[in-house]
C-alpha cells in the first residue's frame, strides 16, 4: 500500500469515528415520538436542526480552510458530536434537545472540508472516484454503526441510557489525540481562489448542488422514517435499526464499486444510472413483504448510495482550486437541504400516513436524476460511443 493510501485510510477511519454519532437520532425517533409524544414534524425538526447547521457551518469551514488554512483537530470533532449527542436521552425540555442537536451538528461540520481537502490533494483524475469513495466509506460505516449502538443502547436502558454512547466517543478522542498529529496550516496559496481570468463554475456547482440536495432527501427521510415503518409491519425497535444499518453498509460497499466504475466508465453516466435503478427497488420494498422487501432494501441502499463519492469527485474536479468550499457545498449545504426534507416528509406522515409519505421518497430523486443529466460535466462512455465530429 502507498503511503498516499495509507493518508487516505487514516483519513477514512477518522471519518468514521466523526459520523458515527450522525444517525443517532433517526434510530431513536420512535421512542421520541412514544415516550416523549412528540409528532412526526417535530421529531423530523430535530433531524432538520442538526443537518442545517452543519449544512451552514461547513461551507463557513470550507473557506476558512481555503484561505486560512485553518482546520480542527478530529478529536474536537469527536468530542463535540459524542458529548451532545448522548446527552439527549437525558434532555427533556425540546428547545434544549434542538440546541444540543445544534452543537453536535458543529462537530460534524468541522471535520469534512479540510479532510476532502487533504484527500483531493491526495489524487490524480484518473482514481478520484477510487480514491475518494475510499474517504467517503469511513463516514458510511460511522453512519451505519450508530443505528446499532444507538438502538442497542435505548432497548436495554432507555432514552437516558443514550448517555453511555459519549464513553467510545472519549476514548476514540483520546486516541485520535494521542496518533494523529495536530492539523498543521496550509500555504494560502496551495488551495486558493481561481486565478485572474479563470471563472468559477458557478452554473455546473449549482446544479450539482441542488441535485445533490434532493438526492440527500431521499436519503435522510429514508434513514429517518424506515425504522418507524418497519416497527409497524411488526418488527422490533432493535431488528428495525440493524437493516437500516444493512442498508447503510450495503451503500458502503456500493460506494466503492460506484467510485472505481465511474473512473472507468465517466462519473456522470454512473451517477444517472444508480438513481435510475433505485427509484422502482424502493417502490418494491414497500409493496412486497417478508424477507424479499428486506433483500430490495439492501440492493436499494447499493444503488443510492453507491452515487454519494462519485458526485463528490465531479465537484472536485469542477472546483480543483476551492476543494475546501466546494466540500462544505457538498457535504454541508447540499446535505442539510436535503435534511430539511426530512421534516417535509414527516408533515406528509402526520397529515396522511407514513406509508403515503415514504411513497413520496422517490420524487426528488426524480428531480436530481433530471438535474444531474443537464449538469455541464463531459460525459465518458457516452463520448466514446456517440462521438461529436466538429
């Protein structure tokens, strides 16, 4: 393994210790809503307030790490998530659980846009999608494991009981302290603006972007409501978050075979083509029972997720000189606009039903798959085999 792998890794398992509080408070919505009678909107609020402000902060990291080179320690990063996370189960007042929710939502924040940064540094064009996916699963696996600890945790103890997941947050904190040395400031000019002449993409970012949001949607009102759902076809709290947790792990796995085809095969047709596939595998989970829907769900969470690093490595090469803001764009603002759906979902569920909400997932993967084919990206395969003779 080259040491420019071995950087990559390192980096991946930092981001798995950071993400792995992001999902927690998915897999405790429905005690929220049981035990503390919360509705489905105010619950989805919580998830709201967590991704919109790391949604806002990352970008504001993005260009500090851009032209500053300023950056957080991981073990900070850690901290913030796992202290103000766990101590949730413990909050009953809801403005105070929204403002711990908040300060998590910071440690999440700070973490993303240098490590991109220091990944894209870390890569050629011809394995970005390789290279990156390696990056990205880090935070797949955090995402997938904190169902488990979580749901785990509140079967045996209850929502007070979350505190204890704030123990492996200390202990990774004072590891990551102890073998990984502090962020050293970049050289302004190492990662700064375009030169004088050289445009910003502002039209292709923007389209990413919000193609990126809407497929973030889909996404997080999936993580957030399935659990519910499969509770109510029968299936306890515990056994819902762990296929959640296959779900995410199926993604991980779909991350890395999406990021090596697309460096193969162009990153635009690979992206078009997992959305296409995910949207009918999602409508057959849902309308198929027994251990079929659950073998659906599995390859649904491949295909979706397997879309997540690919796009991420288009933003990198569209931005080359700004990785730290278009990070921030991507794994922040796109992100957390895409969390905001999550309460758009839920007011489906309370005024309808939660079947009739989840029915509505597909829709702005839909809209992504529009806005992703018209984002001005060169396609690959497609080039090859209808070539434009000027």
């Amino acid at each position: 393994m080259t040491s420019k792998a071995k950087s990559v890794w390192g980096l991946s398992a930092a981001h798995l210790v950071t993400d792995l509080y992001s999902p927690v408070l998915p897999a405790i919505m429905p005690l929220l809503i049981a035990q503390e009678g919360y509705t489905y909107l105010l619950a989805g609020l919580i998830i709201t307030v967590y991704n919109l402000t790391s949604s806002l902060a990352q970008p504001l990291v993005g260009w500090a790490y851009d032209t500053k080179g300023l950056s957080v320690h991981v073990s900070i990063s850690v901290l913030l998530s796992a202290v103000f996370i766990s101590i949730i189960g413990l909050v009953t007042d809801y403005t105070l659980v929204l403002v711990c929710a908040a300060i998590a939502a910071l440690g999440h924040a700070f973490f993303h846009p240098s490590a991109l940064g220091a990944v894209s540094r870390l890569t050629q064009d011809a394995s970005r999608g390789r290279i990156t996916s390696y990056f990205v699963v880090g935070g797949n696996l955090g995402f997938a494991i904190g169902p488990i600890c979580a749901g785990a945790v509140v079967a045996l103890l209850g929502l007070p009981g979350l505190v204890v997941l704030v123990i492996p947050g200390l202990v990774m904190a004072l590891v990551l302290r102890a073998i990984l040395p502090a962020p050293r400031p970049q050289a302004r000019h190492t990662v700064s603006a375009a030169p004088r002449g050289e445009a910003v993409p502002l039209r292709p970012i923007a389209i990413l972007v919000i193609a990126s949001a809407l497929r973030a949607w889909a996404i997080f009102a999936s993580v957030a409501y399935l659990p519910t759902f499969l509770t109510v076809r029968g299936i306890d709290l515990v056994t819902a978050n762990l296929l959640v947790s296959g779900m995410l792990v199926a993604g991980v796995i779909g991350q890395v075979v999406g990021g090596t085809l697309s460096d193969r095969y162009g990153r635009k047709e690979y992206t078009l083509l997992g959305l296409v596939v995910a949207i009918p595998l999602f409508y057959l989970f849902l309308t198929t029972g027994e251990w079929i829907s659950l073998v659906i769900l599995m390859i649904f969470g491949f295909t979706l997720w397997s879309t997540f690093s690919v796009t991420i490595a288009m933003a990198h090469e569209l931005m080359p000189r700004n990785v730290g803001v278009i990070s921030g764009l991507m794994l922040g603002l796109a992100v957390g606009a895409g969390g905001m759906g999550v309460a758009v979902t839920g007011y489906i569920a309370d005024t309808f039903s939660l079947e009739a909400a989840l029915m509505t997932i597909p829709l702005p993967v839909i809209a992504a798959i529009l806005l992703f084919s018209v984002v001005p990206y060169p396609w690959k395969s497609l080039a090859r085999s209808f070539p434009v003779h000027r």
